[in-house]
C-alpha cells in the first residue's frame, strides 16, 4: 500500500500560501527527501501529513487514513520526529520508555535500550540532564524502535554539529537497510542526506517543482562544462540553468540528448545540489 | 486502550509528584515537628510563669485563671485539663471528630493549590516547552490526553492528600493515647474506638470523589483556558470572567453572567464551597447518605454538563492548536 498520496495540496496563513498545490507520493521503502528552502512549505507538508493541522484544499491519504481524524490509527503506523531533540526535560529516560511502550504497541523497548547501551545515556538520568547530542540519541532511539511503516522527520539535524549529522544519517541508514521502511525526511541542506536519498522532492512557495528518483537522475539531468564561445549554441538548446564557475561556464539540462551536448563540451551528472540550485533558479 | 490511558495517567502522576505527592507530605511533616515540638517543649517546666488571666468580665464568663509564679508546664495545663474534663464516648466523639476534620483542613487547602495550577498547566506547558509534538507522537486521541489529566489530577491524586491525613490522624492518636496513658479518667482503648478514624476516612474518599464532579464546572474551565491561551492561563482564567462581568455592568444589562458564574461557577473548586456556604467534604462527612443525596441535584448535574462544553471546547483546542 502506498504510504501517502498527496494531491494538489493548499494551505493559507493569512496571506502566505504556505502550500500551493502540492503533491507527493511515498512507497514503501522509499527514502524521500523533502527538500526546500527555508519557508518554502516543507514543515507545513509533514504537519499535515501527519494529521497536525487541517489543509484548506487537495486530498491526503496516509495508509488509506484520513490524518486529522484517524490520528491514532495513523500514530500506530507512523513515527515521526518534529522538533529533534525536544523532550520532557522532567522525565527519567526509564520512566520515559516505560511510558512511550504503555501507549504504544509498536514499540520495542528492548531495541530502544539496546541503542542506549551503546551511548552514554543512563537511563536513571534525568532528560534534562543530557547534551543537546545526546538527547537526540534519545529522540532517535525511541523513535527508531518503534515498529513503524513509515517515519517522518522534518529537519533532524537541526543545530547539530558535523560529527552528529554524520552519525545520525548512519544510524538512520542502518535502520533502514534492517528494516526497509519508507521515511520522508525533509532538509534544507541537500548534501547531507543526497547519499541516503531513492526519491527527492523539490518544494518551493508551497508547490512541488520536481519529484525524481536518485537513480534516474542521470537519464533525466546532465551537466556541461563549457567555454565560453560554446555558451551560445548551449543556451540555444534551453538549458535549466547557466553558472560561470573556475572552469568555464556549466549549463545543466533536462532531458537532452547525452551526445548532442558532448559536442559543446564536458558532460557529467549534476550533484542533487547542483539540479537543485538549477531549479530553483528555473522558476 | 485502557493500559494506554493508565500510561498516560501514570506520566501526569510523574510530571506532577511534587505537588501531589511531596506537597501534602509537605504538611504531613510540618504537622508532626510541630507535636513533637510542643511535646518536648511541653515536657520543660516553663520558668516560673507569672500568669494572671482574668477574664470574669469577659461577657457569659466567671473564669479566673491564675498561676501565681509557680513552676508549671505546658504538659501540667494539659493534664490538668484532662483530668477535669468528662469523658464519655459523646464527648470524646466530638472531641475527636473536630481534630480529624481539623488536621484534614490544611490538607484540603494545599491540595486545591495544587490542582488550580496542575490543569492550568495541563494544557500549556507542553507547548510553550514545544515537547507537545512529542506527545502527539504517540497514537493516543486528544480526548484520552486531556481526560487522563482531569482523571489523574481530580481523582487520583487526592488518594495521596488522603493518606498523608490518615497518617497524620494516626500520629495525632498515638499522641493523645500516650498523654491518656497517665490519667485514670480517660484509658486508651475508648480514644481509638472513638476516632472516627474508618469513617472519616469513608467520608474522605466520598468527599474527594463528589467534589470532583461537584467543580468540573471549574476545573472544565481550567483545562480549557489551559489548552486555549498562549499566554498567562492563570490570569485568563481570572480575568476573562472577571471582564465579563465588568462589561456587562458598563453596558448596563441585567447581570446574567454575572448571577451565572457565581451561582454555577465561583468557588465550585474550594472544598468548602457550595451554594449557602455549606461544606461538600463536611457535609459527606455527615453520613455517606448525604453524599450521594448530592448526586441527585440538579445542581450537580447542571455543573458536570457545563464541565463537559469546557472540556469538549479543551479537547477540540488540543486538537488543533498545537503551537504558541
């Protein structure tokens, strides 16, 4: 079963359209990156997917469930991660697990207390007590041992240091290699989470300006470096984008024959980065 | 089901410890130093007390005490008037059922302390905290959230104001036993037979049980203010009926809400509040008959219908308001 179906989303703040008609498909052991730039509609997106808030327009299935109202239907199958790091600061990490297995089936203590024992979180430790580092250990930990089919995480690097970005995508790529469940992951900073990535979506003023598959990126995308008295015979073939860099100038195309554009210049495949600044740019 | 709403009653019990459980426990100690206090105190001769009270013109009175600087203790006052004093099972009865509800009363105070701001944090602090996404994390509905909090607050906390008061009754007992032990007008086994200690701890548990239906009107409100605002509940809940009524009195109408809030509403949340000024715990306390002789009011029902609007309104806010 398809794990969420979003079509022709929208939702209004006041003035700001927060998500104009936005669209999103996650299969089962997909990776999506959710990507935008800051206030471009991402957080708006996972809130409503996870029941959240209330859309003003479109249709969102998540499990065939309707969010808002089957929120705990959906909270069976879905765990997510929305502001990283943030728990109750009062809460013995004991009494915390002991109260996320009281109310959730799905969860496996055992696996939580297993990713702790490997950390220097004490379980007899106040939450409050712990780094900002380790208490995303904790939120990760609790998370990830949660039997779910699909878990969402808006921003989960957020005002993490290098080394701890690092590792959290490795303890989420390894979870996922275990247990081969969709996530929906959503960043601001693409080269992070490009390596983990089978889908990225790219979302700017509330609309999805590309979905693709990691793996077709280089069918659908290419990248020529090129001089400069090249420049106009590539910009007459409609290039994404243009940038002058160290060594030239680099067009980026879309769907555009690989040997055509061989005859102007250097082709390669554009980073996840490079097609999203094109894009961006392509407005 | 019901392991999850235990969980979740069992985290309110967690967060809240301090007020529910060390608050009362609180009292509890300050009770017993004071006895103990006074009974070593008691014990010293208090150096010649020069003590003249002469209240005979005092209205209905021809007392005249006098202690002309004899050594004299507060142990000595006592027993003098424990050995004057006629003892039978009505008087010893009375006597006793005064103290119990007498010690209970502090008890009762700090507990609705305690609860005003529990619920008027119930609801807020978590999102101002921000940690309400992670309690949303869970598959529990809005209303097991916010009816675990009115449960866990209003029905299961007093269990432990109750049992810091019994111990508290048990200690005072204990006390009065061994100052009993020494007279010949008054033996041991009347004082404990004569407690009251089963039934006033009936009569607790009654009153703590109806009181919480008797104020949903109040604590309804509370949880709602709690999910509503995103500032300041504690002014809210003061001030926005407050203002009303105001208004209502500038604009010169009859003062509906204001007859309203003080005929259904104000003080719903005190023990010692119901309308004419009675007591629900003193007024359970007179027989359990009495107790549930208020359950068939109209007026309680009138409360726990205008608790359950506060609550739904609560529920639908938690629903839908998740950030300040």
């Amino acid at each position: 079963m398809t794990a969420v179906v979003a079509q022709n989303l929208t939702k209004q703040f006041g003035d700001v359209r927060a998500l104009d008609g936005f669209d999103l498909t996650v299969e089962p052991g997909q990776i999506v990156g959710l990507i935008g730039p800051n206030g471009s509609g991402k957080t708006t997106a996972l809130k409503a997917i996870l029941g959240l808030s209330r859309l003003d327009g479109g249709e969102l299935e998540v499990f065939g469930l309707n969010p808002p109202n089957q929120r705990r239907d959906l909270m069976r199958r879905t765990a997510y991660i929305a502001d990283i790091g943030i728990l109750p600061r009062w809460m013995r990490i004991r009494d915390l697990l002991t109260f996320v297995a009281s109310v959730n089936p799905a969860f496996d203590r055992n696996r939580a207390e297993a990713a702790l024992a490997n950390t220097e979180i004490r379980p007899e430790k106040k939450v409050g007590t712990l780094s900002k580092g380790m208490t995303v250990q904790l939120h990760l930990a609790i998370v990830l041992a949660v039997n779910a089919e699909l878990l969402v995480l808006d921003e989960p690097t957020l005002g993490l240091d290098i080394l701890y970005r690092q590792r959290f995508y490795d303890a989420l790529l390894n979870d996922y290699l275990a247990e081969r469940r969709a996530i929906l992951v959503t960043t601001h900073e693409v080269r992070e989470i490009e390596h983990i990535l089978t889908d990225v979506v790219f979302i700017d003023r509330g609309r999805t300006r590309l979905h693709l598959g990691t793996e077709e990126l280089a069918a659908s995308f290419a990248k020529v470096l090129a001089n400069a008295e090249r420049s106009d015979a590539l910009r007459a073939m409609n290039p994404l984008s243009e940038r002058r860099s160290l060594h030239g100038l680099e067009f980026i195309f879309r769907d555009a024959s690989r040997q055509a554009l061989a005859d102007h210049g250097e082709v390669s495949t554009p980073s996840l980065a490079e097609l999203f600044t094109a894009v961006m740019e392509e407005r | 089901m019901m392991s999850g709403f235990i969980g979740l009653c069992r985290r309110e019990w967690l967060e809240h410890r301090g007020g529910f459980l060390w608050a009362p426990a609180s009292v509890a100690a300050v009770i017993v130093v004071a006895v103990v206090l006074v009974l070593i105190v008691g014990e010293l001769d208090l150096a010649r007390v020069d003590l003249d009270l002469d209240i005979s013109e005092a209205p209905g009175s021809n007392t005249e005490i006098r202690i002309d600087g004899e050594d004299t203790s507060i142990r000595d006052l006592v027993d003098g008037w424990l050995a004057h004093h006629e003892w039978t099972d009505e008087t010893l009865s009375a006597h006793l059922a005064t103290l119990r509800r007498g010690v209970a009363e502090p008890f009762h105070y700090v507990y609705f302390i305690v609860l005003v701001f529990v619920l008027l944090g119930a609801l807020y602090d978590d999102r101002k905290d921000r940690t309400v996404l992670f309690w949303k994390s869970v598959p529990v509905t809005d209303t097991e959230t916010v009816l675990s909090k009115l449960v866990t607050a209003v029905w299961l906390a007093p269990a432990a104001t109750i049992a810091m008061v019994l111990a508290v009754q048990v200690f005072l007992l204990t006390v009065i036993s061994g100052l009993a032990a020494t007279h010949e007008t008054l033996s041991i086994w009347p004082i404990w037979a004569n407690s009251g200690l089963f039934i006033g701890l009936v009569e607790l548990l009654a009153g703590y049980l109806i009181q919480g239906l008797w104020a949903l009107p109040v604590t309804g409100w509370l949880l709602f203010i709690s999910a509503a605002v995103s500032r300041g509940p504690f002014l809210w809940a003061l001030f926005a009926p407050a203002a009303l009524v105001v208004l209502e009195a500038l604009v010169g109408l009859t003062p509906a809400v204001r007859d309203f809030i003080h005929d259904h509403l104000a003080f719903r949340a005190l023990p010692r509040a119901r309308p004419g000024d009675e007591d629900v715990l003193e007024h359970s306390a007179t027989g359990l008959g009495d107790s549930i002789g208020l359950l068939v009011t109209v007026d309680l029902w009138v409360g726990i219908a205008i608790g359950a609007a506060f609550l739904a309104g609560a529920v639908h806010l938690r629903r839908t308001k998740n950030e300040i």
